[in-house]
C-alpha cells in the first residue's frame, strides 16, 4: 500500500493506544516500504476487535527517526508516532524493558532505574497522549494498552476531558512490596487513574493496584472502585484476554495444517512423543529451567532421544537490551551442551529455532506436538497455552502449564507446575507423556470448552461493556454494542 493512503486524520471515535502499531516496516532491497503484521500477544488480540469497529490506533512503528504519515493498512487506519534513537534506547529499552519489566514479572531479573529513562518515558507518553487528543473524535473511547503507556490515561483526560478511557495492562501487576522500590510508584499510580477503567489478566493484580492507590494516593476504595476527590469514580478489576479461539481452530482443522503437522512429525524422524515450547526469548519464559528438567530426564532414562523430541521455538525479542543477550548466549550454551552430550546421528535431543514463523506454521507445529510446556516464571495470561488448546480439536495432547502464567486460572485442567520446582516440572512432564488417552481427553475437552466461551470477543465486549457502566453518563457514545 502508499503511504499517502488516508494519510488526511480522520477522527475516529474508537482509538487504540499501543507503544507498537499493529505491523512492522519491511524495507525491500530496492528501498520500498511495506508493512507486515506483527507477531506479539497485543497484536493478535486486539485486531479482529478493531476491524469490526473501524476504529484507529496509535503506535510506534518500531525504527528510531521515521517520520511517517498516518496510513491505512489492511482494512486498518495506522497513526504512527515518532521515537528519536536516545527515546528507542531510554524510553523503549530502558525505562519500559529493563525497569518496569522485570519490576512486574516478581523482578525475575534486576530492574534498573535510571532518571533519564523516566524522563524520556513521561516524554514519549505525553506526545502518545496529544496524538490520541488530535485524533480522537468527541466523546470517543480510548483504549490504552500496557506498561509502555501508563502515564497516557491522565495526561489524556486532562487534554481531552469528553472521552472516555479505558486502560488495560497485559502483563502482571506486581504486589505492593515490589511496586514500591519504584521511585516513581506515585506517578505511575496517578496516570492510571486518569481511565475509567483499569483492566488486569487477574483479579489479585486488580487488589495490588486498589491496595497500593489507598496507601500511597491516599484515595477512598471499596471493593473494586477507587473515588477520587473530584467526584469521579474509577473501577479497577481483571478481564483475562484470550485468542481468537475460532479462527485458530478452522486454521488447524484445514487439510493443509494436518498435511504440514505429518511432515513435521516425519521431519523429526516420526517420534513417539514431540514436547514443544513457543515462547519470546524472554527470561519470564522459563525456557531455561523447562530445558534443564527435559536434560535431567534423559540423562536418568526417563525419556530417551530415541522415541522423544523436543521443539523449542523462540521467537527473537528485545535483542538490544543486555539481558536478552545474555539470556540468548545462556540457552544456546545449554542446547548445545543437551545436544552435544545426549543426541544421537539423526536424534537431537532438542530442536532449538531461534525464529519467527507464520501463523499457519505455528498452528502445524501445536497439531503435531503431543506434549506443550509451558512454564514462565510469571506471565500476564500466556496465549500460547490458549492457542494450543484451541488447535487440539479432537481433543488430543497434553498441556503442562505453569502456575504462574495468569492462563492457570482458567485452564485448570492442565498438568500444573511450580516452575522453580524441577523435581516437580520433570513429575509433571512425565506424567503428561505418559497419561492414557481417555485423561487426555477428558482434560483437553474441559479446557476447550473454557477457550471457546472466553475468546477475545469476548474479553473485549466485557471490557467495553464495563467501562461503558463505569464512565460517566454525559460522555457516550460509542455503545459497547459496537464491538460484538
Ligand atoms: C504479553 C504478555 C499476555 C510467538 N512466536 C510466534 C508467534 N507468537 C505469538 C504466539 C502468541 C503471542 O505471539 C505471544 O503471546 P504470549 O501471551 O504467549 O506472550 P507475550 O508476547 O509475552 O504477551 C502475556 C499477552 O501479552 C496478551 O495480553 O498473554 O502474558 O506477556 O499469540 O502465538 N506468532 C507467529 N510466529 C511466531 O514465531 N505467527
């Protein structure tokens, strides 16, 4: 598509904020620019919700400098908003990867704090913020998304004090006693209350952040509402997202995905279990630990390279931040040494693919694996684990899942891990290789049924739905009707 497409603003009266627009800039080697669609948990929820209501969003485009027009691309109206290459480095990898990040996921890793990456985040915030001011209709609804943005609500409201703000944070909020090593917990706090609603995966991140505004704002609670002193009232409370549960399952069902998972299976020498891992190269992911208790498992003859593989995908992520390198040198060493020490001519022990594939692939590969681990340390929700279950559609394979992905509340009858415990993970993964079929299905059955009748539909209307209750009455106008 040109750039210049619908490059005229156009007010919309739905607009997503998100740090990244819904694609990514691809530079041919004669120097055209297309776009491609983003891999990434807020993509592949937000998308269908935002084609059926003709809505914009607001996002980075993921290079430093570009300075690009609003577009639309694919049935989609694109507002990109511009990062210097210090901003990519303070406010992108810095303040939003390297502090709030870790800070959230129960400092798995050491978050750093640094002055000029907050400054560089409050920043990037108010120029989100006075784009989504100009491009807002009157009265619009504003859907802001994730930790990158959570200065946004407030700064918008006090810009724009006829919409309506709704924010949602896709990873997990931490509790009080973590939150608070933060210097700017405050600041933090104050942003989000400038939504109506507040959205978490869970409904202890919700109580985190109820908690945490009575003690350190000072702002009179009940319940799942916080009042504030101007007389306006902000509800805070959990909305697990989910996947787009029937296209995912007419994707696995189609001839050519069963084609594609057969030639898989065949391509690793037709196994009798295939264990499989998809996960950014995230530290978060517990893809270490899950690598070492598949190790311990092989080295004690509890599984043999001879009948088992596993697949580990990794989708490359965040590559400029000094912990995701170290974590990429870390696992690699590992692979090799599992490798090196137990695989055999034509029987690696592991599959390691340190790539992005398509969809119709990543649906392929969760047909042809008999065993998915899933085992972060922490996670907001984990899609992954949804999407598997979605694919297995004659209610076939097994799902070992951590009990620290916000998932685990609602796929309960998966084979649950404690992922520090390895001992426990091993139990786990083995008891899932060898379960009977009959408690495969009866497990597999339940938590279909459970992503079918939550899918991200659904996570949106009663998101929409809530924050239509929750905004006062003088400012409405796009009914949540809108977005079924
Ligand atoms: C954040 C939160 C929360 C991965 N590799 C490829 C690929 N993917 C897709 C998966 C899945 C998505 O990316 C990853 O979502 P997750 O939920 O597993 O994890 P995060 O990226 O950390 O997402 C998380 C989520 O936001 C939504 O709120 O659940 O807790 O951390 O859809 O399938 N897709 C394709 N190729 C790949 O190589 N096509």
């Amino acid at each position: 598509m040109s750039k210049g497409e619908g490059s005229a603003i156009r007010k919309a009266d739905l607009l997503i904020v998100a740090n990244r627009l819904p694609v990514d800039r691809v530079v041919g080697p004669d120097g055209s620019v297309s776009w491609r669609r983003s891999p990434g948990g807020l993509v592949t929820a937000i998308e269908p919700v935002m084609r059926e209501n003709d809505g914009a969003w607001i996002g980075w485009s993921g290079g430093a400098d570009d300075d690009i027009d609003p577009f639309v691309e694919d049935g989609m109206s694109l507002v990109p908003v511009t990062l210097s290459g210090q901003e990519v480095e303070e406010f992108y990898e810095g303040f939003s990867n390297a502090t709030l990040w870790p800070l959230y996921h129960d400092v798995v890793a050491k978050p750093e704090f640094h002055r000029e990456w907050w400054d560089s985040y409050v920043a990037v915030n108010r120029r989100f913020a006075e784009r989504a001011a100009q491009v807002a209709d009157e009265k619009a609804l504003v859907w802001v998304h994730d930790y990158q943005m959570q200065l946004v609500p407030a700064m918008l409201r006090e810009l724009r004090p006829d919409l309506r703000i709704g924010f949602f944070l896709h990873i997990p909020f931490p509790p009080a006693e973590l939150f608070q090593q933060l210097p700017w917990r405050r600041q933090l706090l104050e942003g989000l209350l400038g939504a109506d609603l507040v959205g978490f995966q869970r409904p202890g991140a919700a109580q985190n952040f109820v908690r945490l505004v009575r003690q350190r704002v000072g702002h009179k609670t009940h319940r799942d509402l916080v009042y504030l002193p101007d007389g306006r009232t902000v509800r805070a409370a959990a909305y697990p997202i989910s996947i787009d549960t029937p296209g995912l399952e007419r994707l696995a069902r189609t001839e050519s995905t069963e084609q594609r998972a057969k030639e898989i299976r065949e391509q690793l020498g037709n196994p009798r279990t295939v264990l499989l891992g998809v996960d950014r190269l995230d530290y978060t992911k517990g893809i270490y630990d899950r690598l070492r208790a598949f190790r311990e498992l092989l080295t004690q003859g509890d599984l043999s390279v001879d009948d088992c593989v596993f697949v580990q995908v990794a989708t490359p992520s965040r590559e400029r931040v000094e912990q995701y390198r170290r974590l990429r040198d870390e696992i690699d060493r590992l692979v090799g040494r599992i490798n090196g020490d137990l695989g055999k001519i034509g029987s690696p022990a592991i599959h390691y693919l340190h790539t992005s594939y398509p969809k119709d692939e990543m649906a392929a590969l969760f047909r042809a694996a008999d065993v998915m681990v899933v085992t972060p340390l922490r996670d907001g929700m984990n899609l992954v684990a949804k999407e598997y279950v979605a694919c297995r559609y004659d209610d076939t394979g097994a799902l070992v899942l951590s009990e620290f992905a916000g998932a685990a509340d609602e796929l309960r009858q998966a084979f649950r891990v404690n992922p520090y415990d390895i001992n426990g993970m091993k139990d786990a993964i083995l008891t899932a290789v060898h379960a009977q079929p009959r408690d495969l299905a009866r497990r597999m059955k339940a938590m279909r049924k459970t992503v079918s009748e939550h899918d991200v539909k659904g996570w949106a209307r009663r998101f929409l739905e809530s924050l239509d209750e929750t905004a006062p009455e003088h400012n409405k106008k796009v009914r949540p009707a809108t977005a079924q």
